[in-house]
C-alpha cells in the first residue's frame, strides 16, 4: 500500500526528507489550517506567503507526477488542525504508513507524534536535515559544557561545513568572526539598494483576497504584498541580494536609517525559513563571491555567521531546552506590553521606525529587532509571553523555533544567561550611534531626566538598579555598575523617579 506523505508550510523543498522517499503511488499531503494559521494573529504577508507557496509547492508536486492532497482554508471550512487534514486524507484510501520531516515547532511535534495512537498507523518522523546541525550532533556539542556560547558552536559549524576555511582548516584571513567590522553608522547619502519585489500572481491574488476576508483583524495591508512564493523567485531574489547588497551589508549591517526598512540587508530569511531556499547553497553563493573578490571578507563572514552559527544554534538550544525553556522569566519581567507595539504611534521616534516598518512589511533587521523594540522591552520589564507572541505575530520569518530563543534569550535575558552573557540594555546612546533616528524625535538623546529626556536613558539605569541583586555579580557587567554607584544618591533618586514616572505614563510615550 501507498505512503501518506505530510509536508508542512514551512517544509516547501524539494529535497525534503520525506520527499526523497515518495513513490509514485503515494499521497502527499498539504493542509491550510485553521490552528496554524491563528494560534497568534500572524501578520497578513506571513499568511499570505505560506499559503501561496504552498499552493505552488502542490502544483510543482503535479507537474513532477506526484498526487497531491491539497485542503485549502476556504474549501475545506471543517479543518481545524494537522490531526483534522490527515484524518481527512486517510478516508481517501488505505495507507501503509504515515510519513512526515520533523517540524520546527515543540508544540506542533507533540500533536503529530500523538498520530501513533490516534491513526494506529505506523508514523516516520525523519530528522530535517536541511538543518546543517541535527538535534542529536547539537546535544552532543552541548554534552558538559558549562556555557553554550555561540561563537565556539559556530566555529564547528566552520570546520563541520568548510566555509571559509583555508587548506589547514584554519578560517580564512585568521580571525574566526569580523563582528567588529561589521558595526558602522550607514551614511544617510549612501544609495540604497532594494531587495526585489515580485508582482503577485494569479495564485497569489486569490490568496490575498481570501487573507482580507478571513484576517481582516491581523497586522499588515493585503494590498502591499510583494515577496517571493516560489524557490525560483526566492533564489533570484537573494542573487539579487549577493550580486547588489552584500557588498556593503558587511560594514551596515548593524545600521539604521530613518524610512529605510531594508538597507543592504537580503529579507531572505522568511523564504529560507519557509523553505524556498536552502542554507548552504546561499552560504555557497556568498564564500564563492568574497572567493571572487566582489565583496570584503567581513561581508561574507558576516552573513555566514548568521545562517551557520546563530540560525543553527537557536534551532539546537530550542530543541535541547524545550518545553521548560518558554516558561523562563528570570527578571521577573510582567509588565503588559503597550498598545504602540500594534499601531506604531509613539513619539519614540526609534520605536516608531522600526514599529510602523514591522506593521508594514512584516520585517525588521536583526538590531532593530534587538536594540530597539527589544531594548525597551527588557528596560521596561515587559511581559515575556506577550513580547514573544508579538515577535511570534509580526515578521514573516517567525517561526518559534528561530523566534523563542532570540526573543526570550537574547533580548530579554529571560533565560538568565543560556543564550547571552549579559543583557542587551542599552541607552539612547546606542541607538543614537547607530541610526539618524534621535535627530527626528521629540525626545532629547542625551538628557536623562525632564519632560523630554529620552525614556531609554533613565530606563536604562533603573533597569540596572531594580536587577541588581540577579546581575550585580556578572561579570561583564561590573563596569557598568561601577559607573551606576559612581552617581551620587540625589542622581540616583533622580533618575529613578524619572524612570518610574514613565513607566507609570508608559503608553503616552
């Protein structure tokens, strides 16, 4: 008897697994469900994204000869979940066995390995090695270290995959990281090269009316998709990125510019993460253009550093730490988040960049992300499970398994230092560094008490004072205590009544 494939939304390769292993009598499966779709009000483009390259992932699958089951969220109303979809698919025809790539998300692999019991049909989970790092060779690497640092991690990944290594299997130019390259202010005359857009097409259109029926409520405007649904598309989109914007995301990428919501920065993670296209061939593409000398070394390292070492490592600390992980809460953080995280109306004009370009596109760069709505999340003691569905909610790229560990980790230092050594706080200071946002804002950077002092800047300090007996003791951040207690006791009293003021009036802000 035949095999009854599942491919998930997120699983649209073709070198899939459980791909490799159809037959041509088997059936593949695809659902658009209702629990997937809403567990959070996922942004309208994610939505129309997934659904749209999985309705040309299903038509590919015809074209090669392959029999595809294919519920829609519109023509299949009673579908609630993968459990509805492949109940469905089993009253076609008999099966011999069910077949699935493990999925991304803890909660999701939980319902399908209930299959076992729920179906009484044999269930093949295979590994997803379109990762670089299995779960299995992550929890290896973490066996009996004390700290799970990324930068050792991503330099196995270096010696595991080659890139950027020299005949002696030493990396290339001598330095195992160029970050330090890679932190420079974007000059606001320097031209900006953006990614591609794509016209939507039939498919495409129909998707995006259905997603203005059924997701009116959720951010985003349907009328403003224009990404990429099919891995040809989403490859000719991140050449696109090599052959015009890699050569200065290396020394931008850190960057921020006021209505510039893309820089040099490629957007392809949401196709990458969807599975429009595979991980080491982009790193291939971009080691083949330093290789070529069209683009520095910092660029190239840059970007790799991202795919082979952070990427991999979040996936690996999220399957090594789950479930137990997403309940962290070190600071105790329980503040709830303010409504300006949904409509972008704030006179933080930081805030309202990278805000307003998120409820627009679905997308922010990693430091916007990090150092901004970030930042004052974990300054203002945000409530983690309302700042994590909101990441989870917002970008296109979000998929829990990326998202929990970044936001919960690395931004909000919930998990106490699994991820990070210290906390990402940071002042106005930083962000005055690093984009031409403070120039615009009603805000003063450099005051930190007043009317119209920046609230990053007495947030920043209280946030050190409140969390002092959980990170007095850490020892990358002494210096910066040693300059909280070099202020006098009236400095001290005067910036934390500033900051509890606005943390009072903290949706005015």
């Amino acid at each position: 008897m035949s095999k009854l494939i599942v491919i998930l939304g997120d699983q649209l390769s073709p070198a899939l697994a459980s791909l490799r292993q159809a037959e041509p009598d088997d059936l593949i499966l695809l659902a658009e469900v209702k629990t997937e779709a809403r567990y959070v009000k996922h942004h309208k483009h994610k939505i129309i994204l997934l659904f749209s390259a999985m309705r040309h992932f299903a038509a590919a699958l015809r074209q090669q000869g392959f029999e595809v089951c294919y519920l829609s969220y519109d023509e299949q109303p009673g579908i609630y979940s993968m459990t509805d979809a492949v109940r469905f698919a089993l009253q076609q025809r008999p099966f011999s066995q069910l077949l699935i790539t493990e999925c991304g998300e803890y909660r999701l692999q939980q319902e399908i390995l209930s299959w076992r019991d729920t179906f009484e049909l044999p269930l093949e989970v295979l590994e997803d090695d379109r990762f670089i790092c299995s779960q299995s060779m992550f929890a290896q690497w973490a066996t009996d270290r004390q700290q799970l640092r990324m930068e050792f991690f991503y330099r196995q990944m270096r010696r595991y995959t080659g890139l950027l290594m020299d005949a002696k299997q030493q990396p290339v130019g001598g330095q195992w990281n160029y970050d330090k390259d890679n932190r420079k202010a974007c000059p606001p005359d320097l031209k900006q090269i953006p990614p591609l857009k794509f016209i939507p097409d039939e498919i495409t259109q129909r998707v995006m009316t259905l997603v203005e029926t059924e997701f009116h409520d959720h951010p985003g405007s349907v009328g403003e998709f224009n990404y990429a649904v099919t891995g040809k598309d989403a490859r000719q989109a991140f050449l696109h990125f090599v052959e015009q914007q890699l050569a200065n995301f290396g020394d931008y990428q850190d960057a921020m510019l006021l209505e510039q919501p893309f820089l040099f920065h490629s957007i392809c993670s949401m196709y990458l993460n969807a599975g429009l296209l595979d991980a080491r061939w982009m790193c291939q593409k971009v080691e083949a253009a330093w290789r070529e000398q069209h683009v520095s070394l910092n660029a190239a390292e840059g970007f790799i550093r991202q795919i082979i070492g952070w990427r991999e490592y979040v996936r690996g600390l999220y399957w090594l730490l789950m479930p137990d992980y997403q309940q962290h809460n070190f600071l105790q953080a329980k503040t709830p988040l303010p409504g300006y995280y949904w409509h972008g109306e704030t006179k933080m004009r930081c805030m309202q960049q990278a805000i307003s370009q998120t409820l627009q596109h679905g997308y922010a760069h990693h430091i916007q992300r990090l150092m901004v709505t970030g930042n004052f999340a974990l300054l203002a003691g945000l409530a983690i499970d309302e700042v994590t569905d909101w990441y989870l909610a917002v970008y296109v790229d979000a998929y829990e398994w990326v998202e929990l560990p970044n936001t919960l980790g690395m931004a909000l230092f919930a998990d106490g230092g699994i991820l990070a050594s210290k906390p990402y706080a940071a002042s106005g200071a930083y962000i005055n560094r690093m984009s031409n946002y403070c120039k615009n804002c009603y805000y003063q950077v450099k005051a930190v008490t007043g009317a119209k002092a920046c609230p990053f800047n007495a947030l920043y300090w209280d946030f050190l004072a409140r969390n002092e007996s959980q990170l007095g003791q850490n020892a990358r951040m002494q210096l910066t205590y040693k300059n909280w207690h070099n202020k006098d006791a009236e400095q001290q009293q005067a910036i934390r009544e500033q900051a509890a003021q606005w943390l009072i009036k903290l949706e005015q802000l």
